[in-house]
C-alpha cells in the first residue's frame, strides 16, 4: 500500500484539519501511486505560521556558528542518503536518475555552504563623523519565510531557500509543489534529524490557491521566496505589496542558445541536446531557443536533429534512458498545442511532434524530443515558455541580429554562445540582457555558490544561490555606540563652522 504522508506543524506530524488527501502518482508509470498527502487550506496553515512567530523568539537567537553546525549535519545526511531520495525524486517527477543525483548533490552543496556562511553572515563596521562613536550595520533575522516552490527541482530548490533562510535565523513555513511532495517531506526529515527544533522548520502540502495564497496573505508572515511561473509570481507581488512584505521571485525564462559560424559545432551541439531536452526541457534555464548563424543554420540544424531522433525517451529509473516524462498529463498537453502552434504559425516540425508510446511508454507521460525549424522570432514558439522538450531554431544573419533576437523576449534569465571569437564572447557578456551567459556551454549548469537568476520579467531583482541570498534574507541593522560620554550631534558637531 502506498504511503501515507502529513504534514509537520509545530513539532508534529499531522493530517491536514479537513481530512482531506491528494495522490502523487509517478509521470513515467501513472499506476505507480508514489503516496497520498494532507490537501491543505487556511486552517492549516494558520496553526504552521502561529508555530513559525512563536519559534522566532528562540531560533533568532541562537548563535549563527551553531546554526551552521546543524546545517553541516544536514549535508551529511543528505550525502549519505543520496541515491534514495534521487530515486524518490525520479519516481514523482521523472527526470533521469543521473539528473536528480545531481539535483540532491546541489542540496548537500547548498548545506556546506549555509554551513561556512554560519561563522561570516559579515556586516560593515564603518568611521564614524564624530570622536569616541563606533558604527557598525549588523545582519539581523527577519522573522517567519513563506518558501513557495515549483516540482522541476525538488530538493535544489527549497534547499536554496530553506537553508539560507534558517541559518540567518529565520523560522520557515514550506509549501511545495503538489507534484513533488515526497522529495520535500525527505528534505524536513533531514532537517529534523540533524536538529532543527520543533516550529523552527513547518511544511503544509496542498494547492497553491488555497496554501500559498493563504501563506502569502497572512499578516505574520513576514517574507515570501517564490519560485515559479511568471504569471503566479505576479500575483504574489501585488497581493504581498498590500502589506510590503519582502518578497523574492524566481520566475520564467525563454533561454536562447547562439551558435556563430566560428563554433566548435560538436560542442555545441552537445550543449544543445542537454541543454534543450534535460529535464525533459522542465528547467527554467532549459534552452529553448537555438539561434544560428545563416551560413551555418543548414548544417548545424540538421546535426541537431539527427542527434534529436537517436535520444531515447523512459523510465528515468532505468538505465540507458536519456529523457524522461513530462511532470503531468497538463504539461503535455500544453506542450503538445504549443507544437500545433508553432505549425500553425509557420514553423516546420523536424524532428518529434507527438506523445510518445512505444515500449514501456504508454502509461507515462512522455512526449517526443521535439525540433521546429524556420521559427521566426515573433511567433509564440519564439517567445512563449514552453516548459517541455520542444526546441525552436531561429536563423540569424549576423552576430548583432544573433544578440538582438536573443533579447528579444520578456523573459531574461540564462543564455549562451558558442563561438572561437573571444571579442564576440566578450560583447556578448556585455550585450545579453540575462541573469546568466554562458560561454561555450549551454543554458543549464548552476553552480550553487554562485548567484542565481534573471532580469526583466525573469524575476524581481533578488538572487538566488552563493552569497548574495543571505541578502534576502537578513535585514541590515545600523548601530551606533557613542563612548564620548557628551551629546554628540551627526552634521551639527561634526562640521567646523
Ligand atoms: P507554478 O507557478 O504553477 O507553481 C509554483 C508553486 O507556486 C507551486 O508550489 C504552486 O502550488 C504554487 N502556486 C500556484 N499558484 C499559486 C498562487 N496563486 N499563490 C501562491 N502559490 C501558488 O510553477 P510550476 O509549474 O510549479 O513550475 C514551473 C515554472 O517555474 C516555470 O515557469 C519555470 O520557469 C519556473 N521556474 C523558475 C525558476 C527560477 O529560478 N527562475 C526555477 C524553476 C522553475
């Protein structure tokens, strides 16, 4: 019989208030019931949030060395349960084994650097204007975080969220996907196990219309980390600004791959195939479009379609399977009406096209690698995230028009080029309007010390990853200590007159 899962609010393992269930079922084989979980609303979040407040008063106060001694224990956990929650990870969402190993790997990566971050969180100590005064701007805790995250990287990214935000001091309340909640309940396991007290650390499953919203409305909640779609990140934002909670949003992208007529053409097209089909094209980095220079767009199209149709799609559970399922039958859906508007736009199918139902196949989701070429840049295969295994060829006649098409989107999180002109690479760091550029490498690769994610409507300014999260979540306190033993006054007794 299939696992039943709860939720953890205030140091307990609970059902949801209602009673009410939903099934996670695997992508690549949808008799596989992976377990039933809490479908949760206001109530059961209300009581999370009340446990958060109440933790704050302690964990806040708990020195940060001694946070990062428990998130060190959490890499360690992690390490050693590596494989399984990989294949947990491959069983609810289907991505292949050798990609979620990597996604665990980036969640013990992430915990040794909250780990480090313990014994720095360094603020500024500064001159002071006035004789006998100290000025410091210290990092303090902001009090309880929403975490708000999507099922294409289960573990990398709450870890991203969750481990920076406990370890500066905060108290987290964690929504998950309802794709993924199993790999999420793994995560609060280990943070239990490794020490994290009672109310530090909650995690309520269900909807985003009725969990998410009912987190990002509370009045005491006081940050949201939201990763997602565009559209839902929008909604965050205005209903968060009623109350000016601090939110940050990692959203969606339209990621391009340049290939120039210079290009070391099996590098690239190494680039491509991982880039556009890894993660069954499901990763907000995942190239999806591929802009090639005219002279070359014949040859290197056809290099990457022929690679396109020797790519074998299964169970990520199994060896020799190069692509997986889409997450739910929605998503291929949608990515299959975006093929039929792509045709329908104009765009030549080269390659895929179709739900897949070969051998092993037709009880998951999986849809066929898939290449459209003669896009042109306004069509909505151009400019719409697909969030599938669809990749769009776009012709460009010269390294400017290459960067122009490049930009021309919404979205601007991850790009690259592939080109032997070092000038070329070097404009294209300075012309590309994105988060991340790659030089000679494709649209995916995060490192996890380095910070992460886009401009325009890819997200709200904040970065994810490395040093610069631990940003989001502190506040800068300014202290001044005047030793002087006489009312000093700043502008006033500090200027000769
Ligand atoms: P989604 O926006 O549908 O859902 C993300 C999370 O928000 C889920 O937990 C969901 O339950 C919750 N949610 C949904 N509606 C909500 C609402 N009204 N209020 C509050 N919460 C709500 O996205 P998804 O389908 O899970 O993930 C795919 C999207 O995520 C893609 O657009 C992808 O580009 C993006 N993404 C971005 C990044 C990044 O770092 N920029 C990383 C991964 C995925």
């Amino acid at each position: 019989m299939a696992k039943k899962f709860q939720n953890y609010i205030n140091g307990k393992w609970v059902d949801a208030k209602s009673g009410r269930t939903f099934e996670n079922r695997n992508p690549a084989n949808w008799d596989e019931l992976v377990g039933t979980f809490p479908l949760s609303s206001k109530e059961d979040v209300e009581e999370a949030v009340k446990a958060a407040r109440k933790a704050f008063d302690t964990w806040r106060l708990v020195p940060a060395p001694r946070r990062g001694d428990i998130m060190r224990k959490v890499g360690d956990l992690l390490t050693s349960r590596k494989e399984e929650v990989a294949q947990q990870m491959t069983r609810e969402m289907g991505k292949v084994l050798l990609e979620t190993r990597g996604d665990v790997q980036e969640g013990i990566d992430t915990a040794y650097y909250a780990s480090s971050e313990g014994r720095r969180l360094f603020g500024h100590t500064v001159p002071s204007e006035l004789p006998s005064k100290f000025n410091m701007a210290i990092r303090v805790p902001i009090g309880v975080a929403a975490i708000i995250t999507p099922w294409n990287f289960p573990m990398a990214i709450p870890t991203w969220k969750i481990f920076p935000a406990l370890l500066c001091g905060n108290t987290v309340v964690f929504k998950p996907a309802s794709d993924t909640p199993a790999t999420a309940t793994t995560l609060v396991e280990i943070l239990l196990e490794a020490g994290i007290p009672p109310g530090v650390i909650n995690i309520v499953h269900g909807g985003g219309t009725e969990v998410g919203i009912a987190l990002v409305e509370h009045p005491e909640v006081d940050l949201v980390s939201f990763t997602g779609s565009t559209s839902v990140g929008k909604k965050i934002s205005e209903i968060a600004s009623r109350s000016l909670k601090r939110v940050s949003l990692e959203l969606g992208g339209k990621n391009a791959q340049i290939v120039m007529d210079d290009a070391d053409f099996d590098l690239a097209l190494e680039g491509v195939l991982w880039g556009a089909f890894g993660t069954t094209g499901q990763r907000c980095t995942a190239t999806s479009r591929l802009i090639i220079h005219e002279s070359v767009y014949d040859k290197f199209t056809s290099m990457v379609v022929s690679a396109t149709k020797k790519l074998r799609l299964g169970d990520g559970l199994k060896s020799g399977s190069d692509v997986g399922p889409c997450v739910n039958e929605k998503q291929r859906q949608i990515v299959d009406e975006y093929v039929k508007i792509g045709q329908a736009e104009g765009a030549k199918l080269l390659a895929g096209g179709k739900d897949a139902t070969g051998d092993g196949l037709s009880k998951g989701w999986f849809y066929e690698p898939t290449v459209l070429g003669d896009v042109t840049r306004t069509m909505r295969v151009a400019r719409e995230e697909i969030f599938g295994p669809v990749l769009s060829v776009i012709k460009a006649k010269s390294f400017e028009e290459a960067i122009d098409i490049c930009n021309d989107t919404t979205y601007g999180l991850s790009s690259s080029i592939y080109t032997q002109d070092i000038n070329n690479a070097y404009r294209a760091i300075r012309d590309i309007e994105a988060g991340i550029t790659y030089i000679n490498s494709p649209t995916i690769g995060a490192e996890a010390h380095m910070p992460f994610g886009g401009v325009k409507e890819t997200g709200n300014g904040h970065r994810e990853g490395g040093w610069t999260v631990y940003d989001f979540f502190t506040e800068w306190k300014t202290v001044y200590v005047d030793y002087s033993g006489t009312l000093q006054r700043a502008q006033i007794d500090s200027v000769d007159r």
